[in-house]
C-alpha cells in the first residue's frame, strides 16, 4: 500500500520509471475491478476485464494536474475512468440503434451492450451525476462499489471514512437511485 504511494510520488516529482512500476504494481488490482465489474453483467454483455484496464490505462498515463496524492486517490480516479468508459460504449451502442453510424472495434475491445442495457447505463450514469451535486460522497460510494467493485472496506480506505458510513451511504444511495430511475428527471 504503501509503496504505492511512494511510486505516485516519484511519478509527480517526474520519475517514468515509478510510472512504470507503478502499473505494474497496480494492474492486478484494477484487473480485479474491471473482472468484478463484468461478472455483474449479463451473459452476451462481454467486456474484457484486460481490454478495460488498458482502456483506463491510457486516460490514467497522464496525470492530474497536482499529480496522484496517494493510493486512495488513484484507485477513485481508476473507478471514475472505468464508469466512463463503459458509459462512452453505452452512448456508441446506442448511436447506432439511432441510425449513427456504426463504430469498428477491434475483437480484444469488444463490448456487447444490447440497446435496453445501453440505455440502463446512460440512465444510471445520469442519475448518479445529479446524486453527486446534492451529495458527492453517496455518489463516489456508488462509484467505487458498482464500478469500481471494490468492497466495503476498500471504500471506506479511498474515501476515509469508517465502513459503517459506507453502508449506510451505500444503502441510501441505491434507495435513492432507485427512485431516480423509477422517475423521469426534472425538467
């Protein structure tokens, strides 16, 4: 845990060799999210694990303005890319039910979305980004746990809080998507 930190502090201070060993250090990790993240899926809905880390690896190569502060962070930020990621896909597929035109992605980068399941995602990404302007914490809970996959504890590590407070967060905020998604948005 620690080493990581210490390698996305040598990173800030300019050092690609920590960049370097820094993704070798974390790649099964983010591995292990984006498996967790595509078991959840539907057979027929094939995203692989591998095609989505090294999706996020190229949006994570460049680094925040005031760099990675420490372990935590950079595991939030990897949770929010891969949210992106697969809502990005979401949006193609639906083009193309549109009549946009179609998007060739190569077999290894492949991601079947049927058109409800597309359209499920823009509106659970919708829905998390209004719960994130009343409450940014609920929404990165949902984030870290759906997208991220990562568990209670490991949540409560990026966002230092006690698990108890990730479990009631967690809790409220699935409550309160559901009815968001139960609902049409406001005008």
């Amino acid at each position: 845990m620690e080493s990581i930190t210490r390698l996305l502090t040598g990173w800030r201070q300019g050092d690609v060799r920590n960049r370097d060993q820094l993704f070798s250090a974390v790649q099964d990790e983010l591995r292990r999210i984006a498996a967790r993240y595509m078991r959840r899926e539907r057979s027929g809905h094939v995203l692989q694990a591998s095609a989505l880390v090294n999706e996020a690896y190229l949006r994570l190569i460049d680094p925040p303005q005031d760099g990675w502060q420490n372990r935590a962070h950079f595991f939030a930020v990897s949770a929010h890319i891969m949210r992106q990621i697969l809502v990005d896909y979401a949006r193609r597929a639906g083009t193309g039910k549109r009549g946009g035109e179609a998007h060739h992605i190569p077999f290894d980068e492949a991601l079947v979305f049927t058109p409800d399941k597309a359209t499920e995602l823009l509106a659970l990404d919708l829905a998390l980004d209004r719960l994130a302007a009343s409450d940014p914490r609920k929404a990165q809970v949902v984030e870290l746990r759906y997208f991220g996959g990562l568990e209670v504890e490991e949540v409560a590590e990026v966002l230092g809080v006690h698990p108890n407070t990730v479990i009631r967060d967690w809790q409220y905020a699935k409550a309160w998507l559901k009815r968001a998604l139960e609902s049409p948005p406001p005008a």
